[in-house]
C-alpha cells in the first residue's frame, strides 16, 4: 500500500496520513480509450491504481500496448489474437506476436480464447488460434489471458491439454462450479465491471467462494463500465468499485481484498512493475 498525501487529523495537533490502498488493473485497453491514455493514466493512479497491463488483441494494437509500456513505468503489455480476429492469423501475424514476446515488457499472450457468442471466426479458427498461443505461452514461459464467452466447456478442455499453463481467466462470467474448478487447476480468475451488476448474482458468488489468491480484477476499459457508470466508456480508474464488489461479496474489508489481489497481479504477471 501506499501513503497518500494528504492528512486526517484527529485533532490540530495529531496529524494523520491516510493510507491508500494500492489496486491493479490486470485487463484493459488505453489505446481504444476517447481522450489521450496519459490523461486516463493519471486519473487511474489518483484513484489508487498502481500498475496496469495493457492487452493486445491483434499485432497492431500489441505493438501499440508495449509502446505504452514503453511510455509509461508502471505500464506492462501482452501480445496475441482475439478470438474475434482468430481468421486473420497468418504467419506474419504469428511472427509479429512472436517477436514482441521476445520484450520482457510484454509480460502475457493474449488476449486469446474462445468466443461462441458472436462467432465473429469460425469455431476452427478460434481453436486453432487458442491452441497456438497456448503452445507460445509454454514456451516462453508467460501466462496466457483468456478470453472466453458461452464456450466455457470447450475452452476448459482445451485448456486441460496444457496442464502447466499459467492462465489467466480474463472477465469471468461463469458459475461458482466452474470458478471452483478453475481454482483447483491453479488458474487465476479476473473480475470485471460485471460483478457489480444487480443480475449478476453468481459473479458475486463465485467471488465468495474463490480461495483469495486466485482472485484477480480488471476494467476491461474501455468496456463494461461497473453498475454506477452503466452507458459510460469504463476507465483503468474503475478497477476500485471491482475490489469493492469483490470485499462486500467475501464479507471483508477494502484493504485486505486490496492487498491481496495486488500480490496476486504480481504472481499471475511475474514481469508486472
């Protein structure tokens, strides 16, 4: 944590600091964000957030994520293919994402995964793509950000044929059964805006549920804006009403939760600054 600067005074003569708990936005994307990313980073740092990692989710917008990191201390980046984009993975495509993960500033694959909702490539394309950058997740040694909407059982499965991946479930929006599961793989499972919204009852279950340690929270900015700001472009800033969620859901303070998902940061994204 860290100590802010202003002061909470008991009297006029006892001065206190105020102790701001440190948060960390593990998911999001500046460079798609309205406005410049250094007036969204500071905003971010005001509100208590102390490192960020910026997702690609195409060579381009990779490159563009570790020039942010580049820009920015507490900035690390990722390198990979959305799902989205699975079709568009060509070999140089593949050599782009292999060479930027090369950089001990892009810290993570992805975002990769599975997305059977709006099936924006083909299923093949996406596996195809998911299993390619699991295999460069193993050999680089980096975690895999995974991306997944209405394809929990197939990702899982696929998954499964990487039993030492170190994985980062990105925005989860499964059950308590599968927050389980993926807890006792070893996988760390990311909180976003979602977890605030009134329907989400099992997110917040899920949340409860969870060993602490494998807890994570993101923004996914500028998507999914928490509950309070619903129809707004969501910022890395956010990332606090996550935390809060997630402390009310477990019945335990801001701080603690805090504390504990920003080691976690440091666990799952080893090359975090």
């Amino acid at each position: 944590m860290e100590i802010g600067g202003e002061l909470s005074k008991d009297d006029a003569s006892n001065p206190k600091p105020i102790v701001k708990p440190s948060v960390v936005d593990t998911h999001c994307h500046p460079y798609l964000m309205e406005g410049q990313p250094l007036e969204t980073l500071q905003r971010a740092r005001a509100a208590g957030v102390v490192s960020f990692v910026c997702v690609g989710i195409d060579p381009r917008s990779s490159h563009v994520s570790l020039a942010l990191a580049e820009a920015h201390e507490d900035v690390v980046s990722t390198a990979g293919m959305h799902p989205h984009e699975a079709s568009e993975l060509d070999s140089q495509g593949r050599l782009e994402i292999e060479r930027l993960l090369e950089n001990p500033l892009v810290v993570g694959v992805g975002e990769a995964g599975l997305d059977f909702f709006r099936m924006l490539s083909p299923v093949e394309d996406q596996e195809a793509a998911f299993r390619w950058q699991l295999g460069l997740a193993r050999e680089c040694g980096k975690p895999i950000v995974v991306h997944v909407r209405d394809a929990w059982e197939r990702a899982l499965e696929i998954l499964a044929e990487e039993p030492d991946a170190s994985v980062v479930l990105h925005c989860f929006s499964a059950d308590v059964a599968v927050a389980l599961e993926c807890a006792a793989r070893g996988y760390f499972v990311s909180m976003a805006g979602p977890i605030t919204y009134p329907k989400n009852v099992h997110l917040r279950e899920s949340a409860a549920a969870l060993p602490l340690r494998s807890l994570l929270t993101e923004t996914d900015s500028p998507y999914l804006s928490p509950q309070s700001m619903r129809g707004r472009e969501n910022s890395p800033a956010n990332v606090v009403a996550v935390v809060s969620e997630i402390a009310r859901a477990r019945g335990e303070t801001f701080e603690v939760v805090a504390e504990a998902i920003s080691s976690n940061a440091r666990s799952a994204f080893p090359g975090l600054r």
